[in-house]
C-alpha cells in the first residue's frame, strides 16, 4: 500500500522530459495578441480587396501609402526636417492614381514631377531674400521618402492589372502577399527560437543570420508553390522569386531600422497595438512589391 505521506513519484519522472523541450532563445518582443488580432483583420482585409477587384487593391493600396507617408513625414518633422507634408502626400497619391490609365510610364512621369517640385520648391523655403536652410538634408531625405514609400509602393498597385497567360492579376498578388508573409513568419519563429548570431548589429541587433535563413526557407518554398499552383508556372521561377522577395524584404526591414535608429525612435506610430505603425508592416512588402511586379510582367510577355 502505498504511504500517503510519501512524495509522488510522477512529477520527479516528468522533469527531465520537461527540461529537453526547446525554449525560445530570444523574447517576442511585441503583445503577441494584439499582433496577432491586428495580423489576422490586415489579413482579411487584404483578401477582401482582392476578391473585390483592382479598384478596391488601389484604393487599399492608395490609404496605405498616404498613412505611411503621413507617418514617416511627421516623425521627420518632429525631428526639424522641414518638408511639405500634405504636398508630398498629394504627389504620392497621383503616382499611385496615374498608374491605373498610364501604368509604369505615367508612374515615372508623376514621380518625377514630384521630385522637380521638391528640388525648386525647398529653394525658396525662407522666402526670396533669405537663403535656405539644410536645403541638401531636407531634399534629399524627401526624394527618399518618395522614392521609398509612393513610388515601391505603386508597383504592389500595378500588380492588380498584370495578367499571365495562366493566371489573373488577384492570383499575381496572392502570390506576392503569400512570399512576403511567408519570409516574414519564418524569420520571426527562426529567429525567436534558435537566432544567436546578429546579422547586422550595428542597424538592428535583434535581425539574426538564424532568422534570415528561415525567412530563405519559408519564403523560397511559398514561392515556388504559389507560382506552381496558382500562376501555373514553373516552380524554379517562383523559388528564385520567392529567394529575390526575401532579400529586398529584408534589407527593407534593416533599411527602416536605420532610419528610426537615426531619429531615435522605436516606432512609426502607435496606430497598429502590437506592430507600432502602418509602415512599420510595410517597410519589407514597398520594395518586395517592385521585385515581384517584375518578375510578374516577365511571366506576362
């Protein structure tokens, strides 16, 4: 009979099998509930815009870059960077719009335009009389922004009108969103769990080699199946694409890691519970998209 008073011997036999699981090397770093809530309703919308049509992929598209623009814009100004907020803002929509009639062509013309504006228009910021100030810093950081956020970023609203032989222009985009999540969620599990040799410490410590090879696997493998089963290519095409996604999504991530480790902050905004910002999400996707806007327009001739 066994004597009550005497220790289970149960727990004591579990332990050293509890002691052999894995354990995340590295913290979350984000309320993973509220990332996940957020994730999930982005999702949804996303698929949504794509059943709907292309117009409702711009005008997903066209609130993204304006948010996005609205974000990084008033942290530069926060930080005396003197630019044109709602012109620029302005300038982005008409390179997302012309885009739609006019495509790729219509898309360089606006940007440029923009550009123009800014170069003359930041001259004479203090009036004829009084010459301006950082003129430079503040050009050039506008031409990036511009650069970096309307124009990557009309190039993922241009995919809604390029059509392949095989596929529309919603399976053109599934294609796109399925690669960027993919590499996405597999850096971000990667990483967390077995990531110990920083990729770029000096930009942003928490992005490791580990992270980056899961982001290759995952990404690489949606790629292919994506291109295979629902562009109904060749799998090789959509593994290399799936390869050039992860890279550009990448060093997009380390490129905004820099620009917030310059003006100090962690993020964008606050808009997103769980992510910070809008373009906090899409510092990865705005170059993605150009890539895939032209391996799509490859597999269209």
């Amino acid at each position: 009979m066994t004597n009550p008073a005497s220790p289970d011997p149960a727990p004591a036999e579990a332990a050293p099998a509890r002691r052999h699981l894995p354990k995340p090397k590295n913290g979350a770093g984000r309320n993973l509930s509220a990332a996940t809530g957020v994730g999930v309703a982005l999702g949804a919308l996303v698929i949504f815009a794509v059943w709907a049509g292309p117009l409702a992929w711009y005008l997903v598209v066209s609130v993204a870059v304006g948010v996005a623009m609205w974000e990084v814009l008033t942290r530069l100004r926060e930080h005396s960077y003197h630019l044109p907020r709602t012109l620029m803002i302005i300038g982005g929509q008409a390179m997302v719009w012309i885009s739609w009639p006019a495509e790729a062509g219509g898309l360089v013309t606006v940007y440029v335009t923009a550009v123009l504006a800014l170069m003359f228009g930041r001259l004479f910021h203090n009036g004829r009389h009084r010459p301006p100030i950082h003129y430079m810093r503040d050009m050039s950081v506008g031409i990036f922004v511009l650069t970096w956020i309307p124009l990557f970023g009309t190039f993922a609203a241009m995919l809604s009108r390029v059509e392949t032989p095989l596929a529309s222009g919603s399976a053109s985009i599934l294609t796109f969103m399925l690669c960027v999540v993919a590499s996405d969620t597999g850096g971000y599990v990667t990483g967390v769990m077995f990531g110990s040799h920083p990729m770029a410490p000096a930009v942003s410590p928490k992005k490791s080699w580990e992270g980056f090879a899961g982001s290759i696997l995952f990404g690489t493998v949606a790629g292919a199946l994506s291109v295979k089963f629902l562009l109904h290519t060749d799998a090789w095409i959509g593994a290399l694409m799936g390869v050039g996604l992860v890279f550009c999504a990448t060093l997009g991530d380390l490129v905004e890691s820099q620009f917030k480790r310059e003006l100090g902050i962690k993020d964008m905004s606050a808009i997103l519970p769980g992510h910070g910002g809008l373009m906090d999400r899409l510092d990865g996707m705005l170059p993605s998209a150009m890539v895939t806007w032209v391996a799509m327009s490859y597999l269209a001739t």
